[in-house]
C-alpha cells in the first residue's frame, strides 16, 4: 500500500493518489498514514483536527485560511460526491504569489490535495451532494479566520458554470489588491 505524490504548477502544493484495492465487494484504502507519507515526502505534516463538511450541488466554500500563528495546512478529500478544488498561495515573495491552481477531487478516484500554509482553500460541488473531509495542521481559531474574494478576476479562476451557493461570510472577503497577505 502507498501514495502517490504528484507536483501541481503551485510549489508544496501536491495531488495525492492513494492506492486503492478493490474486489467484487469494493474497496479499501488508507487515507492517510504518516509513515507512508514520510515515504513520499510529506513526514514534517502533524495533523490535529479533522473537519466534515456537507454541501450540495453549486455550493462554494471559500477562499479561507487562518492568519498566523494559527495558520493551516490542509488535505482535503472527498467522501462522496465530486469538487473543483482551488488553492491558492498568499506567500508574498512566492514567485507564484496570487496565482491559483484547480483540480477536480472525486469519491471515485478517491485523490487529495494537499494545501500547505501560506494558501487560501475553497471548493465548489460539482455532484448533487458531497462529503468534503479536510486533515488540518493546526487548530481552528474563530479570530484567525479570514478569506479572499472568491471571484476575484485577477484570480482567473474557473470555477463551475452554475450558479454559485454562498454564505454571507464568503460573499465579502476582500479582493487581493485590496489584501495585506500576512504570509
């Protein structure tokens, strides 16, 4: 059994595929182990929390972080259903500063992202439902919450053609020109 770590065009940000064993009855596989990502580079990552989050279809989370001390690493996966999933870097002398990367995360292929700190996160549900399972670095503190304008043009993200579910938190986070990234 293992992990499979592949690069995304963000640097630490990395496409996880677990190996997968399935049958006539189904399937097994590890989530996470912290051996086997010792193996893939990933050892340093000590999770504490594990978050759950429920959405349907159209639904948008995001773009969260939480500012430093209590900033976040992340591996994200989902449970059931399927996402577009978006990182992106807050690390002001990154070369790839404000710069995001997309992928899909699905139940079937049963792949992860992960999110080092220095990145906002946020999803948006492409499948009638979802299960969205998030490994977090550090704690969640309520006062270290905060996010960036999912629709951000100077993000060019592609987020889904339908309309996009809201919560009033996430409809006013600034623009990234108008953000001082604490990273």
């Amino acid at each position: 059994m293992g992990f499979r770590r592949l690069k995304t065009s963000l640097q630490d940000v990395y496409l996880i595929e677990p190996k997968i064993f399935g049958d006539d009855r189904g399937f097994f596989l590890e989530l996470y182990n912290a051996n086997k990502f010792k193996d893939i580079g990933l050892g340093h990552l000590n999770f504490v929390q594990d978050n759950l989050s429920f959405s349907r279809k159209g639904a948008l989370r995001g773009l969260h972080f939480q500012r430093p001390p209590h900033a976040q690493g992340k591996l994200v996966s989902v449970l059931q259903g399927k996402v577009l999933d978006v990182a992106v870097d807050l690390r002001k002398n990154s070369p790839t500063f404000g710069q995001s990367v997309c992928v899909e995360l699905d139940s079937e292929k049963r792949n992860m992202l992960y999110i080092p700190e220095g990145f906002a996160h946020g999803f948006q549900v492409i499948s009638d439902e979802c299960l969205f399972l998030y490994k977090c670095t550090n704690f969640y503190h309520p006062e270290a919450d905060a996010g960036l304008a999912w629709d951000d043009p100077t993000l060019n993200i592609p987020w889904l053609d339908i309309p996009p579910v809201l919560s009033q938190k996430d409809q006013n986070h600034p623009h990234l020109a108008e953000f001082d990234s604490p990273f």
